[in-house]
C-alpha cells in the first residue's frame, strides 16, 4: 500500500507540474480534471476485467451488452470511451473534444452517473492532456482510488493555495479497522459526512473478501455538503457497481434521507470541533432526543445524529476528536451517560497519532450496538488500546498492517463471542495475547468494563482510565510529533478547565441572586 501509494504520488506530482505550468489553474482546482482521468483509468481496468469474466462464462465478444457489465457491477464504457482508446491520441487530435463526448457517452449509458462527470477538458491544451493520459496510465491504486487522490491533491497542493485539505478522505487503514469491527455484511449503510465515499468502497471490500456480492448486499446513503465531493462519492460509488444515494446537503440542519431509526450500519469520519453551529435551528430536531450540547462544539451532535439514524439492532462505527469520549462539559457529559445507559456502546479504540496524512493528531473510534442490550454484553463496554500497533511509513505517517488490523478486529470478535478471522494470518498475534482463544482482560490491551466502572471513573469512555499499562511498541515519534500530540492534550484540558470555571461563576452567581 505505501509503495503504490508512493509510486501514484509522484505520478500526480508531475501531473500537476503540467497543469501549473500549462494551464491558468489554481492549485485547489488540479483535482477536477484530473479525478475525471482517474475515474475512466479505474472504469477501463474493472471493465476490461468483466469483459474477460464473461468471456470465461461462454458470451461471445459482439453479444456482449451494456446490461451484461452492469450486472457485473461494472460502468459499461462504449469503446470510444475506454481510457485505452483514448490514450492513443496524440497532440494532433482534438483531445478536449474526444475527452468530453467521452464524459458524455459514459453518462448516457449509466443514469447514475448524469450530471457527475467532468466535461470541461476542452478548457485544457490538447498536448498537457496527452501528457496528463500517459502519466495516469500506469496507475492502478485498489480500494478507495478517488479518496487517495483527493486527499493528495487537496492535503499537498491545496494548501499551497491557503486551502484546507484532509476533509474528504479517511484513510483506508482507519476505515478497514471500522468496518472489520462493525461487520457489514448486508443492509442499508448510511454516512453523513460521507466526502469521497472510501466508507463504502471498504464496506463493499469488506463484503467481497468473505464470498459475497457487494452489489446486492448493501444499499449506500450518504450527504455530503460540498458539491464537487457528492460528485466524486457517486464516482467512487459507480465505479465500485455500489447502489447508492449520495444528496448534497448540511447534516447539520438538513435531513434528506429522514435518517431516524433508518439504517442497519452508519459510518463516518465528521469533521472535529466544528464550532458556530446555530442550535437554535436544532431545538426541534428529532435527531437530537438526548438534548443539545452547551460547548461551542459539534462533537457530541454527530455522536447523536449517528446514534439516532440506526435501526432498533443497527451498528455504527466512527471516528471522533480524542478528548471528546472524556469531556467533562456538563451537558455531553449528560450525554454521553445517557447513551451508556442505554446500553448501545459497545467498543472505544484508541488509536495514536499520525494516522491521517494531514493531521498529526491522535483520534478515538467509537462503536454502537444497539442490538447488544438485549444480550449478555448489554452492562459491559470493551476499551481497546491501539496506540502501540503501527507501522511507520513515512516520517510523518503511520498505518496499521494487514495483519494488525486482522488482530484487532480479532479482539473484538473474541469480546462478541464469534470465532476469529484469519484472512491475513494474525494467528500468532492472537495466541499470544488469548492463548486459548477465548477473550480475557489484557493490560494494556484491552478491558471489558462493567457500566458499574464507568460509573466510578465519572462516566469517562477514555480506554486509559481501564486498559492500564502493558508494554508498549517502540515510539519513532519525533520531538516536534509528540509535542504537538501534547499540546492537543493540553488544549483539550484547557477547554474543559475553562467550561468548568464558567460552570462554577454561573452557579455562584445564582447563589448570590438567591442571597
């Protein structure tokens, strides 16, 4: 993964080079015309794959129909519009032209993706476009293709412009890991935040890796308020053959699926923090039953907005701001106690920093079971402590392995009950940590606390206060790495010292009122 991931990032390098140089461009605006490229390059490779699949099954070459892709769930690419086709054009050919009736063919012969493709490469010169089709020739990144991209484009060249990136996309290694616990094997899967889809494109994967078709297995629902990213998540759906409905919309105040109690699994990576948000829109808001948070922060309004969107049994999964599963803010506090109390969380991971390509910043995965509360787990909460588990891939990133992330995911399989996997051989990780493959309390690991503990340590879902200390991985953190994880640390105590000084001058003042 970091090899390729490597290899694509120098190939974008240099395409964007020829994009700056030849173009009037502005660095936030590379992603457009290129993703467009990535799009047909990814469609070509599945399309050609599904192709030689029929063939195997007895059709024969000139019966194939566009019906017969589809079903495959594959884009079905009319032959002028194969990236191979096109790759063979040359400065000569009105490459802009050839590009856009391209576009235009693809949407005509799959509705859902009308109105989604890119049609401006007219705008661009014909010789940078051949130049762009023979740098993205090579490339061929799997999983959440388009996600990757956008996260280099928007993370590296958009900051040149002053431009924030990182929103859009959730690295694969954190998404594997939450869909390896929740499990999604069939049903309706919704994210709200959904950026570039890379939670459905793992779902699907996830679905596939154990013998099933992901086309008619799950349903995908999404929104997503910028435009040009409910574009590239009905790309990414499209070309994954993923059903699905992705609406532009602020989750915030906007509630196009009518989400309550409405989905078998919900996933996402919310944006940390936000602050501004007009609460008083959300007074009457039925996603919200568990009150509003008095912080200037919108942390604990998609923890509800996730909670209230599953079914009576549904399962959600998603990553949030460390700090926010121990604030001591008096109204998340309440809330966060009445979800204990009713029994839906299930599993906190905590997972260190330099995970996320521009963020350096630890983060917690938080896991609902509302299904759980009617089984023996319903007065347990398993806290998992993943922060010794990594791999360095560059100076500033980690990732989780193949067999790490198999390890964990084992963990919480053992917690529920259920036999382990072993896709990616993680069998002696786990004999040494559960001998007898039955799950067991681990300091430093994992512990499985009663609500009875929960209720001592203040009702803090933080896996420090109950893992304990167990040994430790090697930290290749630098000095500036780990400073910069403290001082997050620091702000957060900052924030909640001061929501508590406030606290504290409020019920004084009533007191002297009363006085």
């Amino acid at each position: 993964m970091a090899a390729d991931l490597a290899a694509a990032e120098t190939r974008l390098w240099a395409a964007a080079d020829q994009l700056w140089a030849n173009t009037g461009l502005r660095p936030a605006d590379f992603s457009e015309p290129v993703l467009g490229l990535i799009f047909l390059r990814y469609a070509d490779k599945r399309f050609e794959e599904a192709r030689a699949t029929l063939l195997a099954k007895g059709f024969e070459a000139d019966e194939l129909e566009p019906h017969d892709f589809q079903a495959e769930g594959v884009v079905y690419l009319p032959d002028t519009a194969r990236f191979s086709t096109l790759l063979q054009l040359t400065e000569g050919d009105n490459v802009g032209r050839a590009l856009n009736e391209a576009m235009l063919l693809i949407e005509g012969g799959n509705p859902e993706l009308r109105g989604v493709l890119p049609r401006s490469y007219n705008k661009l010169p014909g010789p940078t476009l051949v130049e762009l089709l023979r740098l993205l020739a090579p490339l061929d990144l799997a999983g959440d293709a388009f996600g990757k991209v956008y996260e280099y484009f928007l993370g590296s060249f958009a900051r040149a412009d002053g431009a924030k990136g990182g929103v859009f996309y959730t690295p694969t290694s954190i998404v594997r890991l939450i869909v390896e616990i929740l499990q999604p094997y069939h049903g309706r899967i919704f994210d709200p935040a959904c950026g570039s889809g890379g939670m459905f494109v793992q779902s699907a994967d996830f679905v596939q890796r154990h013998k099933k078709n992901a086309t008619s297995e799950l349903t995908c629902f999404g929104t997503e308020k910028d435009a040009k990213t409910v574009k590239l998540a009905k790309m990414n759906l499209a070309v994954h053959g993923l059903s699905g409905d992705v609406r532009e919309a602020n989750t915030y105040y906007e509630d196009p699926h009518k989400a309550a109690g409405r989905f078998d699994f919900v996933m996402a990576n919310p944006p940390f923090n936000v602050s501004g948000v007009d609460k008083d829109r959300l007074k009457e808001d039925r996603r919200f039953p568990l009150g509003l948070p008095g912080a200037d922060s919108a942390n604990y309004l998609w923890i509800q907005l996730f909670h209230s969107a599953l079914s009576d049994t549904g399962r959600a999964g998603f990553v949030m701001a460390s700090g926010a599963e121990g604030s001591r803010n008096q109204s998340e506090l309440e809330i966060r106690k009445k979800l204990i109390q009713s029994r839906a969380v299930d599993v906190i991971v905590s997972v260190g920093p330099n995970m996320f390509y521009t963020v350096t910043l630890p983060c917690v995965l938080w896991f609902f079971d509302k299904g759980k509360r009617h089984g023996v787990r319903k007065d347990t909460v398993l806290f998992v402590d993943a922060r010794p588990y990594f791999k360095q891939v560059t100076r500033a990133v980690r990732e989780f392995t193949p067999e790490q992330l198999e390890f964990l995911a084992n963990v919480v399989r053992l917690y529920r009950g259920e036999g382990p996997e072993f896709i990616t051989d993680s069998r002696k990780m786990l004999a040494e940590k559960f001998p007898k493959t039955k799950y067991r309390d681990v300091a430093g690991l994992c512990k499985a606390a009663t609500l009875a503990e929960i209720e001592a340590q203040g009702w803090s879902l933080s896996p420090s206060r109950y893992v304990g200390v167990g040994e430790r991985a090697r930290d290749t953190a630098d000095f500036s790495e780990r400073f910069t994880e403290l001082n997050a640390e620091l702000v957060q105590l900052s924030e909640e010292s001061a929501a508590i000084e406030a606290l504290i001058q409020k019920q004084a003042a009533m007191i002297l009122e009363r006085a």
